[in-house]
C-alpha cells in the first residue's frame, strides 16, 4: 500500500522558528542568526560589537557550542546577558534550542539579540531559528571559492562580513573575487570587509545594525 | 554533518504516518532532496538504520531523488542550472531558486 505524505522535513523546525518570530515581534526584539566556521571570528565580533554599542542598545547573546561554556565567559565579561546552549554533537542551533533558551533572557529588557550558531558552513543555514536576519561572517583565511562550495549560508544570508582584512597582505585570498563569488550567489547580500583585530570597518557594520532596530 | 538531525525529523514524520495508519512494517520512503540541501545520501542512510532498529521503520529503503539546482532569472525569464545565480542570457543577478532546495517526504510504501 501506499501513503501519499508530501511533507516538508523540516516542517516541525519551522513551526517553532515562527512561535519563537511571534515572541520576538510581541518583544521588539530584532535578532540575528549569526554563523560562519570554526575561527571566523564569531565571538571577536560580538566582543567588539558589544563594547560599541552597548551604552545605546540593550543587548543579549545566545551562544551556541558543541561543548564548553567557553564563549559564554567571554561575552559574560562583556558585561551583557548570555545564555550558553550546549548541543552535545549537535552541528547547528534549532528553534527548540532558542525556545528554551529564550526562558533564560528577560526579553522585555532588550533590543537587540545575538545568537551565535555551531561554527559550521553547512548546517546552521538549514534550520531557521525565528530570526530578523542572517549575518555571515567568513574569514579572507578560509580561501576566495568558499561561496562555489558552500552556496546555502550565503544565498541565505542578508549580510556577510569578511573579517581579518588585516590579513590580506599574508595570504593568497582574492578579496574581489571572494566578494564576486558571493554575489554571483546572493546579489542581495550587504557586504562590509572588517577586522576584528583591529577595529578597521566595524564602523560601518555598527551604522548598518544601528539602521534595523 | 546535518543528517543525523534531518533523520530524526523523517522518522518522526513516517511514525506520525505509523500511527494514523496502524502500519505494521514501513517497505520504502520516498524523499526528495535538493542540492541546496547539501545533505549526503550515503549518511542519511547510515543514521536512518541505526536509528529505526526495533521499530515498523527498520529494513526500510530510503529512495532518494536528488533535484538539481535550477534557477529562473526575474528579469528575462532565461533558467539556468547550478548554483551560480547570474543569468547566461542577461547577465541579470535577480535570480529565483526553482528547484534544487527541497527537503521532503514525497510518499511511502508500507505493508
């Protein structure tokens, strides 16, 4: 016998992905989904980000690990409120993760909310959390023809920051070529060339965060 | 890396399905998977028979259909395949995805 059942995989993510978009709307709360791989410089750029603007903007970070509370500390340090979700082998945040996560947040007390994803290039893309925007963020380190080979993060994405710009003089990445790879993907895709080592073009990520909320 | 999730979510679709029909041996699954996906059928196979040993699901074949990346340019209205999205014909950027992103259990034969 057989079962027509024609039904999306994801469907059950996706359900709660929009319980958890329903919250954050009631809240005014503006969140980003923000991934890239292992040692991009995901946390760099929150450390910075929050050191910047956190006097203006009341802000939380959801930090998403395999393991440790490593990354937890460094925001903690920062002085913001952070919630630390462990997956336990688990490649990528989903909206059930953010459900009880968000019990630890005191959402009416915030604007701004940063979830930091599993640093993986495939897998985060996949499941929605319930987010405003995805932020990308890809190292000049991890090579020009990453977007050929990871299309899905940045076809997904709504802003991809390259980060460690400081580095070009170094290494062999084609920062126009990586840029042309990545819109040839996603035209919409806003770009901003940064480094989080030295603070060089954080300004206009700021101007471009400071735009949505 | 993301099958062993995407297999939990089948599973709890087709037991949903066992549950409705009373369905005492699940025989195939048919599933279509986009390139997008970017999901590697070889593991989703792997985790799909660890995971249903001892259940209606167990023994069953995943026939998997791999939709390949097809794009419709929105301001010529040329297709092109891959996942490049800059229109051969135009030159235009505007491109939708119109196949090559799903991720979904079409039907399933059972006993």
């Amino acid at each position: 016998m057989e079962i027509k059942v024609v039904k999306n995989i994801l469907e059950a993510n996706e359900r709660i992905a929009q319980e958890n978009r329903r919250i954050f709307q009631e809240k005014a709360l503006f969140v980003i989904n923000l991934m890239g791989s292992p040692g991009a410089g995901k946390t760099s750029l929150l450390e910075q980000t929050i050191s910047a603007i956190k006097n203006q903007v009341r802000m939380g970070v959801i930090e998403g690990d395999i393991q440790s509370t490593r990354d937890a500390e460094r925001i903690k340090a920062k002085g913001v409120p952070v919630v630390q979700i462990n997956t336990g082998g688990a490649c990528h945040l989903d909206g059930n993760m953010i459900r009880h996560a968000l019990d630890k947040l005191d959402l009416s007390n915030l604007d701004l909310l940063i979830v930091e994803n599993v640093g993986n290039l495939v897998c985060p893309a996949e499941f929605k959390i319930g987010e405003d925007a995805k932020v990308m963020i890809i190292s000049t380190t991890e090579g020009d023809d990453k977007p050929l080979k990871y299309p899905l993060m940045f076809r997904e994405s709504n802003v991809l920051l390259i980060n460690k710009i400081d580095l070009l003089p170094y290494i062999d990445c084609d920062i126009e070529k990586l840029k042309e790879n990545s819109l040839g993907i996603n035209h919409r895709l806003r770009i901003f060339e940064i480094s989080c080592k030295t603070g060089e073009g954080l300004d206009k990520w700021y101007q471009w965060l400071d735009g949505q909320s | 890396m993301h099958e062993l999730s995407i297999t939990q979510n089948i599973i709890e679709i087709v037991q949903d399905q066992i549950d409705i029909h009373a369905i005492s041996k699940v025989i195939s699954i048919r599933l279509k998977v986009g390139e997008l996906a970017m999901i590697e059928p070889s593991s989703l196979i792997f985790c799909f028979d660890i995971l249903t040993n001892g259940t209606p699901m167990e023994g069953a074949r995943l026939e998997i259909e791999h939709v390949p990346i097809r794009g419709r340019c929105v301001d010529c209205g040329d297709f092109l395949v891959g996942s490049v999205f800059i229109c051969p014909e135009c030159g235009g950027r505007d491109v939708e995805v119109i196949s090559g992103s799903e991720l979904a259990i079409i039907d399933m034969e059972v006993e």
